[in-house]
C-alpha cells in the first residue's frame, strides 16, 4: 500500500471503530475491534476486518447484522471522515486468533507425545 492509502485506511479504520461502538453497538453482543482496514489504490473499496467477541449471539450472526447496516454504517462513515468519496465498505471476520489458537493447540500436543516418547525410553 502506498502511504496515502495507508493514512486513509487509518482513518477509516479509527472513524469505524467509534461509530461502531457508539452507534451500531445494538448489532453485537461483547466486544468488537476494527483490526484491519485495507483500502484499494482508487479508494473505491474498503476492506474492514473485525473481531468479535461475543457472548451470547455467534460471531456469524453478529456479521450479518452488521453487513446489513452496511449502508448506514457508509452513511455515518461519509459524515465523520472528509474524502470526495467515502469507499464501499466489506466487512469480515478477522480468524487471527482462532489461527493463533489453532497452533498453540497444535504445539501443545507436539510437545505432550514428546514426553510421551521420552517416558517409553
């Protein structure tokens, strides 16, 4: 990315996290983070990724609610950032940390056969 596209998916990515959290805060149960934000070179797109972490409702669920706000969510976006033109907005569920998860889980039981192995010998 080229640094203004950068300095523009900070932007986006700030702007999100507050209006998300003030004012779309009824689409989620929990905690949400705007994790990543990646914008094309034409400023057109916007990929928004976002962690959940929920306590009743699914990750999935709370997804679509807010795929389906996504206008609105545009809307407030146009009034809280100025660009000539306020990019469509993707979101997704960032797995980081299921990944992150997934290979501690991993490791654990690589190192619970080698002791395994090491008690046989």
């Amino acid at each position: 990315m080229s640094i203004r596209t950068e300095r523009v998916a900070g932007e986006i990515q700030k702007s999100l996290a507050e209006i998300l959290q003030q004012d779309f805060s009824y689409l989620y149960d929990g905690l949400l983070t705007v994790t990543t934000v990646r914008v094309t070179p034409d400023l057109r797109h916007c990929k928004a990724y976002i962690s959940l972490i929920s306590k009743n409702a699914s990750r999935d669920q709370s997804l679509l609610k807010i795929q389906k706000e996504t206008p609105r969510i545009r809307m407030a976006l146009a009034h809280s950032v100025r660009m000539r033109y306020v990019p469509e907005l993707h979101f997704y569920l960032d797995d980081t940390q299921d990944e992150v998860d997934r290979i501690e889980h991993l490791f654990k039981e690589i190192h619970r056969r080698e002791d395994q192995h090491k008690d046989r010998e």
